[in-house]
C-alpha cells in the first residue's frame, strides 16, 4: 500500500514537472534574424506557439519599451493576419539622420488569422535604431485564443531567479560592430597611394635613365664630330706641307 502510495505521488510529481516545463518552454518569444546589435538595425520575428489543446490562438499584441523608444517599426505582411501599429508623441524628439522624431510606435497588434493546436506563427518586425547603452530589450506580449482565454507574457525574469511562468519575451542585443567597409576603403585608399608613388617612382627612375642615356649619347656624337674634325685638321695639314 505505501509502494502505490509513493509510486503514485512520484509520477504525479513528474507529471507536474512536465506540464510546467510545458507551459515555460511554450511561451511567446523573440528572436533576431541574424544579429542585433547595438546602435542597429535588425529584423526580429516574434514567435507564437499554441499550447492549448481545444483553442486557436487569435490575437497578439507586442508591446514596445516606452524606455527604450525604437523610431523606425515595421511589421512585414503576415497572410490571413491584420496588422494595427500604435504610436504615442514623445516628450522630447529624438534627432535621427538629422531629423526629428516627434512619436514612436508603442504597439503593434496582429489580429484574423488562427494559429491552431500544435502549430506556431511567426510574425516579423524589423526595427531600428536599437539602444546602444543596454543589453537586453523586453516586450510584453498578450496572446488571446477564441475560446476568451488571454496569457499575459510580461513577467520579467530576476537575476538568479527561476524563470517565471509567464515570461516577457526578451531580445539580447549583441556589441556594435565597426564600420568594417569605411576601414576597408582606407585600406584600398592607402594601397593605391602606395601604388602611385611605386609608379611614380618608377616613372622618376626610368626618366633619369632616359635622360643619362641622352647625355651620354650626345656626348659620344660630339667626340664623333670633335674626332672627324681632328682627322679633317691633320689630313689638311699634311697637304700644306707638301
């Protein structure tokens, strides 16, 4: 009786391991396309698995960090989705490639379509300017199925903690790379400076050549002509003499 006993609370504890890693592991997440770093710009696609069995999930809704205001969102078309885009003013613009930002979007909501049981949707964003004084991005989401029911997914998890049951999705933002192409150009230019002053040096080189071969050949005609008149000079004198 108390093997059945300690049999039966065993499996029920499993059991209660795997529903709740079910529900941590299904959760709505984040993940760039490539990198996202800091300062940058990235193409990021909210994932959205259904983990009910007798539901379709309806609706999402992302929120943005008001904190951490992006000032370029835009959804790419999801087929059998509505897209709505939410923006508020800021309380004071941000200056983006010399102009300035007055609002920013602050939510972005999918809605029509149906993403039944033991499916997943991915719904793109692309994004920019990322922080470039942070590590991480947090977006509260809402997924909303049509049986009524709605998960909020913005716990934030805490250092050292457990993961919550319902957490926020959340982007790691990777270190800004170097601007790699103008470091190249550089690079090009200098190896053609190092080019041109090879050839004009080599052009200096072959011009003193040129010249010395002149000079030299100038010389051997004058001793020519200096010789002939020699040879003129004496054959003249010879005939006087006799």
């Amino acid at each position: 009786m108390k093997t059945s006993r300690v049999s039966f609370a065993a499996a029920l504890a499993a059991g209660s391991v795997l529903v709740l890693s079910g529900t941590a592991f299904a959760h709505v997440g984040v993940q760039p396309v490539g990198e996202a770093a800091k300062g940058g710009y990235a193409t990021l696609n909210f994932k959205v698995p259904n983990e009910r069995d007798n539901a379709s999930t309806t609706q999402l809704e992302v929120n943005f960090p008001v904190d951490q205001p992006l000032t370029s969102v835009m959804p790419q078309d999801v087929p059998g989705w509505t897209v709505n885009v939410e923006k508020t003013k800021l309380d004071k613009p941000l200056t983006v490639h010399g102009k300035q930002v007055n609002e920013v979007v602050t939510k972005v909501t999918w809605s029509g379509g149906k993403i039944g049981p033991g499916m997943f949707q991915q719904f793109p964003v692309s994004v920019g300017k990322l922080p470039e004084n942070a590590d991480q991005m947090v977006f509260k989401a809402i997924q909303t199925y049509d049986n009524n029911e709605v998960v909020r997914w913005i716990e934030e998890a805490k250092e050292g903690a457990a993961e919550p049951q319902t957490p926020a999705p959340v982007l790691k933002l990777t270190a800004a790379k170097g601007d790699d192409h103008h470091a190249g150009a550089k690079t090009d230019e200098a190896k053609n400076a190092e080019k041109g002053a090879a050839a004009g040096q080599g052009h200096d080189e072959a011009a003193a050549d040129h010249g010395s071969d002149t000079t030299a050949r100038a010389l051997g005609i004058a001793g020519i002509v200096i010789g002939l008149g020699g040879v003129a000079f004496g054959v003249a004198s010879r005939r006087r003499s006799a």
